[in-house]
C-alpha cells in the first residue's frame, strides 16, 4: 500500500543551520530513532549547491573517465553502454575527483551524522545517483543498505546523507521508506536484480531487489534542492522511475564509525564495484 506523497515542509523562518554546523535537534533525533530516516530543511545554501553541482554535472554526464563499474546503471546491468543508463550511479566520486574533499556538504553532513549518533562517525563512501529525465525504467530497487555490505559487521550504526541537487518529487522518483523497518535490526531476503527472470545474476548488476513486508506503508519524501534526507543502515527504501522531464540528482554520503569503516577495509571492502567480493553478504544467507 502507498501513501500520499508528504509534501516538503514550509522553508523555516530559522535555519538550523550555523556556520560548517546544522543543528540536529532532539526531536530530529528521536524521529531518526522511530522511523530511521529524517528529512533536514534547508542544510546548504543556493550558491553552495550550485558550485558542487557543476563538478556533480561532470561525472553524471560521463566526463569523468577511468571509473570502470564505480560508474554504471544502478537499474541496469553492468554491461550497458553509457548513453542508455536510465539511474547513472557514480561510485565514489571524492576518489576519483580528490578536489571534492573537505567540501561544504562533506563538512555539514559529518557534523550531523556526529550529532545523530556520536563522535566517532567518519566517512565511509560517497555516491552519485542520477535520475535522467522521462525515464521509467530509472528505478532504485527497495532494499535494506545492510542488504548491499558484508555481514558480520559487529557495529552498525550509519548515517546516509542525501542531498537534493534537484528538487526530489514524486514525479521525477524521489526516496521512498517503509518507516520502522530498521527496528528489528535484520535483514529480509534479497536477491539480485533479474535473478527470478534469469537476466541477471550479482557478477553482470550490482543490483539487489527484496520483497516487502506484508502491509507495508511507503513513504514517498520529498525533498527541496539544498535539503536532505538522513537514513540509517537497516531501514526499507529505494525510489520509483522518473516519469518528469526533469533530471533528479542527489548527492550521498555515508557516514559509519571508525572502527567498523577500518574492519571494512581491513576486507578489502571499500564500496568500490570494483572490488572482488571475499565476504558474506546477505546472499549468503538465504
Ligand atoms: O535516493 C534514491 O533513489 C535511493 C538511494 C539509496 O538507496 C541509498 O542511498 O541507499
């Protein structure tokens, strides 16, 4: 069952925002707990947003080359030529464009992923997705992001942020939730995309799909440029086609804790699909 969309909220008469800090408030904080996302109005600036989304421009339109699959079709399979990619996922981009560090969006989005749940979350990886206009097929299959990382991890606790570069509407495939998903911290079954109609299995699309739990209720949120969504590591979500003539873009980064970002890498884990997988994930499990 699907819900309403829930419209973006009115632009506040105080921002939360002070200076590289966004104040998360304790009833952000709790709301994070409850439903394990939240929405943050107005956390950069129209000129900051801006000048990220020129650079942004240069990896969705395919300029950055030497990417291998960090730059693919998160819809599709690895194998498809650029110009038909529906969803352009660009992996890890502040590797492959080392300029991008220490940015505003990097700066703001540390303080709140340290403020939601403690000092020592540092960033983890950072992510592209962009939506091309008039396109179905750009859908983000629903799924837990614990689906997508190696099992086993002793801490969980994550912060994904995700920027507006583009106002984020139904029409054009925002972000959906099922609220309270994350409660039970565990994974529901998933398969990799196409697996069931044998067109795709995990070494041809990095793509995973689940079923929902029975009565769920999506979330459509809806975000305005320069606004974010915050979501943590065990809640459903994923995002519809782009049925506007508009592009939606977002800018993600994920924030873990230091340790457990260490024993990622420690397994050779990097969030690169690049990387040759040598860890249990949630395939593994079913
Ligand atoms: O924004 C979207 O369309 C989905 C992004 C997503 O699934 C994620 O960042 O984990």
């Amino acid at each position: 069952m699907s819900q309403p969309a829930s419209r973006p909220a009115p632009i506040p008469t105080r921002s939360q925002r002070q200076g590289d800090d966004y104040l998360v408030s304790a009833a952000d904080r709790r709301a994070y707990a409850e439903r394990g996302y939240i929405t943050l109005e107005h956390v950069l600036r129209e000129d900051e947003v801006q000048a990220i989304e020129a650079i942004y421009d240069r990896f969705s339109s395919g300029a950055i080359t030497g990417m291998g699959r960090d730059l693919c079709d998160m819809s599709g399979t690895y194998d498809m030529a650029f110009n038909d990619y529906a969803l352009v996922n660009a992996m890890l981009p502040r590797i492959y464009l080392p300029s991008l560090q220490g940015n505003c969006f990097e700066r703001i989005s540390a303080s709140i992923s340290r403020q939601l749940l403690g000092e020592d979350m540092t960033l983890d990886y950072d992510q592209f997705l962009s939506k091309k206009p008039n396109c179905p097929r750009a859908a983000f299959a629903m799924h837990q992001d614990m689906g997508y990382w190696p099992v086993g991890t002793p801490d969980t606790r994550t912060a994904t942020c995700s920027l507006a570069i583009t106002d984020s509407l139904l029409a054009n495939g925002c972000i959906q939730f099922i609220p309270g998903t994350h409660l039970a911290r565990r994974l529901f079954p998933h398969r990799p995309k196409g697996a069931d109609a044998g067109t795709a299995d995990r070494s041809t699309s990095h793509t995973l799909e689940m079923e929902l739990p029975a009565g769920a209720e999506v979330v459509h949120q809806e975000v305005r440029r320069g606004s974010i969504t915050v979501h943590d590591e065990w809640v459903v979500h994923g995002s519809g086609g782009n049925g506007s003539d508009q592009w939606r873009k977002t800018y993600v980064i994920a924030y873990r804790s230091q340790a457990t970002v260490a024993y990622e890498r420690s397994i050779g884990f990097t969030h690169s699909h690049n990387d040759r997988v040598n860890w249990k994930t949630a395939l593994d499990l079913v």
